[in-house]
C-alpha cells in the first residue's frame, strides 16, 4: 500500500473531485492514461457547437479517498481539463481499499456550460 501511495506522490497528476455544482470536495493525485480502442465501446462521440468531439475516454487509477464511487454527479479535474466518471470501482488488499479505477470522459465545452 504504501508502495502505491509513493508512486501517486512522485508521478502522478495533481487532481481535484468537484461536485455537480463545481465545489471542492477533495484533493488527490492520480493517474490518466488513454483508452486503446480494442473495440467499438468507447468510440462514440458529440457534436458541439464547433464540431465533432470524440469523447476521449481515460482510465482513471487514483487513491482510495476521496471516494469517487459514492456519488453520481461527480467530476475529476486535473489541469485545465474535467472529466465525469462513467463507472468506477475500489479494489481492495483484504479489507483496506488500496485503490480506485475509473472509465472516465472528458467534458465537452457544452457540457461545462450546463
């Protein structure tokens, strides 16, 4: 466990978990790495007002807390980006949670106008 917690410190992104209306819900580091398209899952975009948005997805690897898999209105934001996590899980070492994965997309401008 701390072996990952030291990797999230040294390498990772520093990230926030926001709520649905843009509140601070806590601070985190963690890991975004694009999705290989191996199939037709995630390959689905939006039209917006400037055009097509592919929808880029992300796995999402991050601490066990802030919790991520408790709410459905939540977002990630690392950077100038925000993400909306479309299934989340924490995996376990016994009973301790030692990490989350996500399938997470990123916003489109539309949907941050919301």
């Amino acid at each position: 466990m701390r072996v990952f917690s030291g990797l999230l410190r040294r390498f990772a992104r520093p990230c926030r978990l926001l709520d649905g209306n843009g509140d601070i819900l806590g601070e985190m580091r963690a890991f975004l790495s694009p999705l290989r398209y191996k199939n037709k899952m995630y390959l689905y975009g939006v039209n917006t007002e400037i055009g097509y948005n592919p929808e880029g997805y992300y796995l999402y690897i991050g601490p066990p807390f802030p919790d991520i898999t408790e709410s459905e209105n939540l977002l990630i934001e690392c950077g100038n980006d925000r993400y909306i996590p479309d299934r989340a899980e924490k995996v376990f070492a016994g009973e301790e949670p030692v990490y989350q994965w996500a399938v997470v997309r990123r916003m489109t401008e539309d949907e941050e106008d919301e």
